[in-house]
C-alpha cells in the first residue's frame, strides 16, 4: 500500500506542511511497525516528522497502531506502574531501577519496558543486571511486589526497528516520544512519562489528555521517569482526558546535595542496594515520586 501519499501531507517543510488525523496516523505508523514499506520511506518519515513535530492526534494514532501491535504483559488485576527508560545516564546515575524497587517494596507491580537508544549512556537493564535481575525474554504476568525489565524488541520488534534508525541517520524520530506515552500492559496500569525540555510535557500532556490515559508526567532525570534526586520537579496526574497538578516543583537554592555515585552500572547498583538495605537515606524527590505514584495506583 505505501505511505507516500502521507509523506506528502508531512513532508512539504515547517510552514507548508500538513498534520494527519488520527486514523491516517495510525495506517501510517502501523505499516512502518509491521516492515511494510520501504527504507527509503521510513527515512523520509522520521525526517519529516522531525522537521514538522507531532500533533496530539498524530501521536494518538501512532499509540493505536502500537498498542494494537504489542505483546502485552498479561492483566494481573493490579495497576501496574509502568516505567519507560530509553536515556539512560550520561551525567547522573540512572536511579529508574531505584523508583521500581522501591515501589516494589511497598507492594506495587511494576514494568521497566526500553532499550539503549545512544551506546554511550548507562541503561537501566545494565544496573539491574548488576543488581542480579534478569531482563526478560518473553512477556509475563507482573505480580504484586515483582519488577519486570522488559526489553523493547519483546514488546514490538517493529517498535525497536524504528527507535534503531536513530543510529542511521541521527536525528530522534516520533517512536522515541512514543515509547515514554505507551501503555503495554492488557490490564489497569499507571504510566510515569517523562520529559527534559517544557514544550515536551505540554505535547505530552495533550496526547495523554486526548488519550484519556492513566499517567503521572514529569521532568525526569536526564528523560528517566525518575525525579531528579536533587531537586523536587512539578508532577501532574492525568486520568480519563482530565489532568490536575499533582506537586509543586521545588524553587529556590538547594541547602544540601545527596552524595551520589557515578554512572557506572556498578556503582549504580551498590548506591542502590545500599538505599535498600536502609544504608543511605532515600533522596527526598524520589521518596515523594513514591508516595505520589503509589496514592495514583490506589485510586
């Protein structure tokens, strides 16, 4: 079939550029998920999308042609919370693995879902395995105080296909704004989505609003839906196509800093169990992240 006519619609610049609606989006983006057009074409679709961005309907559709396309994580009965980590850390240790266990700790359900998307950053599944956790290679159940790694290729091989163009021609396509708004869970789940710059949490906001989609957004750490140990950030919650600010972000100078460790899965992963094992005090952003996620979850 092709999406040639669609590349016309998208490809004619910023300013002479059109948007699709929800269901041409979601034709287009399911053929490039299922290898059905060109390279040439996948190509000139991230391009064009990059140069044009996204609308909130661009984005619904692509969200329905994927969720239509994963291997989802079977309902357990449980909201799961779903945590997607594709940055990694570059300047600051990548504590998602920290959030999920603690979250753990307390009884939640939780599902990592990503993939390496830049060889030189430190990826959640490397401080995991450090942390003697398997990734998984098939999709399954969640159950109550269990964190699931699952890598993006189990989910959708198409999905990970796309995020790889990046190595091509290197320049961020719409599949990696996608990966931190989806859901891959059959059941009741929370998303914590994530942005790094402000025009990115008002677009997510918009999608997650259009989608009526259960979500906590924030401007994680380095795009990890971590808070940033540091400082609080803002929270919003979204649920049913409404949203309400959830936490103020924190203002002002910072008295102290947590001591932190390198980026090194290693050392990553014994700051963690340290933090764990009640060695070192949980950083008082993420502890909130917790409460406020494990107060969403019970709604």
């Amino acid at each position: 079939m092709g999406i040639s006519q669609y590349i016309k619609d998208i490809g004619r610049g910023k300013d002479g550029a059109r948007s699709l609606d929800r269901s041409q989006a979601a034709d287009l983006f399911g053929q490039v998920l299922d290898g059905s057009v060109t390279d040439l074409e996948v190509g000139a679709f991230c391009i064009a999308m990059r140069i044009k961005g996204e609308t909130a309907h661009e984005m619904a559709g692509f969200l329905d042609a994927t969720h239509a396309r994963l291997n989802l994580v079977p309902d357990s009965t449980l909201t799961t919370v779903v945590l997607p980590s594709y940055n990694g850390a570059r300047k600051l240790p990548v504590l998602t693995p920290l959030l999920a266990l603690l979250l753990a700790k307390q009884g939640a359900a939780v599902v990592i879902h990503g993939t390496a998307t830049e060889t030189s950053r430190v990826t959640s599944a490397s401080v995991l395995q450090a942390l003697g956790m398997n990734v998984q290679t098939q999709v399954a159940s969640v159950a109550e105080g269990q964190v699931a790694m699952i890598p993006t290729e189990v989910l959708c091989p198409g999905l990970k296909r796309l995020l790889d163009v990046r190595r091509v021609v290197g320049l961020r396509n719409p599949a990696h704004s996608l990966v931190k708004l989806m859901n891959p869970c059959a059941g009741s789940a929370l998303v914590v989505g994530s942005y790094t710059h402000p025009e990115y949490a008002v677009s997510m906001g918009a999608t997650f609003t259009l989608t009526g989609q259960h979500a906590l957004l924030l401007r994680g750490t380095e795009g990890e839906p971590v808070a940033d140990p540091r400082r609080i950030p803002q929270m919003d919650i979204f649920q049913s196509g409404t949203s309400r600010p959830l936490q103020a972000a924190q203002t002002g100078s910072l008295t102290q800093v947590p001591n932190l460790p390198g980026t090194d899965a290693t050392a990553t992963a014994n700051y963690i169990q340290a933090v764990l094992d009640g060695e070192l005090p949980v950083p008082a952003p993420i502890e909130l992240q917790v409460e406020h996620i494990l107060q969403a979850i019970r709604i």
